[in-house]
C-alpha cells in the first residue's frame, strides 16, 4: 500500500498572493496559509518516516495501548492532529483496516 495520509487537494503557495491581490480576506488567506503548511509538514514527515521505514498513522487509527507503547520516540505533531510512525508488521489488522478507510475518507472528500 503506497498510499499517502496526505490530503490530494489542490494548495497553491499563498506567500504571494498578499502581493498580487492585497484586498484578499484575511480570514481566506489565513486558511490557506494554514492548509498549505500543514500539508507541507504533513508531506514531509511522511517522506522522513518512508526513508526510516516506517509509514506515518493517525493516531485515530490506533488502539490507546499501541500509543502508549510507541509513545514520545516515534510521535509526530503536525497541527492538532497526532501521527505514528510504525513499521507494517507492527500494525494489527484492525489497525490496517482502519488505515486504508482513513486514507478512502480522504480521496472521497477531496472528489
């Protein structure tokens, strides 16, 4: 499974817009601002975790005893949202089947 955790929506870069277009809502450009970082982020620790072996989790997929196990050493925070880092023979069943509906949930809310 080569899937990504990251949303697949369109975010321009929005440092330049202020420039172009300086009467854009600030509330509009802030979200923007906020979408792109975050999905920046996002993209990058996945890249970090896939160089180490590992493949990024949202924590919503995972039991509390597993986030207990792997706490702080592979814990990643990225907004308010929290991502493990976890290697696939780690990873139950249930786990995975909640992985892959996570990942379906995303695709379909992009569409």
């Amino acid at each position: 499974m080569n899937q990504s955790i990251v949303p697949v929506r369109r975010v321009r870069d929005p440092r330049q817009l202020l420039f172009h277009y300086p009467s854009i809502p600030v509330v509009r450009y802030s979200q923007m601002a906020a979408d792109f970082y975050q999905d920046q982020m996002l993209r990058m620790a996945e890249e970090l975790a896939a160089r180490q072996g590992f493949i990024l989790v949202p924590a919503c997929c995972l039991s509390w005893r597993k986030k207990q196990e792997i706490a702080a050493e592979r814990q990643v925070s990225i907004g308010k949202h929290s991502y493990y880092m976890m290697r696939r023979d780690e990873m139950t069943k249930r786990a995975q089947e909640k992985l892959k509906a996570y990942i379906e949930q995303l695709q379909e809310d992009v569409s």
